[in-house]
C-alpha cells in the first residue's frame, strides 16, 4: 500500500513543476486559463 509520505512527495514534485510551466508561458506574455493565487 503507498504510504501517505509517497503521495506528499509526489504531490510537491509536479505541482513544483507546474508551476514552473506557468511561470514559464508568463513570461510569454501567455495568458493562463485560470487565475494563479499569488500569482
């Protein structure tokens, strides 16, 4: 069974990535298809 620990790193690692992706098309001047809290 996957423990919970293997779902938070998980969880971290793309949505950090993510991220980085929308960071990315900002910096094309991309407008994203919903808004980024703090963003």
């Amino acid at each position: 069974m996957i423990s919970w620990f293997y779902y938070i790193t998980e969880g971290t690692k793309w949505s950090t990535i993510f991220l980085k992706k929308i960071k990315n098309k900002k910096q094309k001047t991309v407008k994203p298809l919903f808004p980024v809290p703090g963003g």
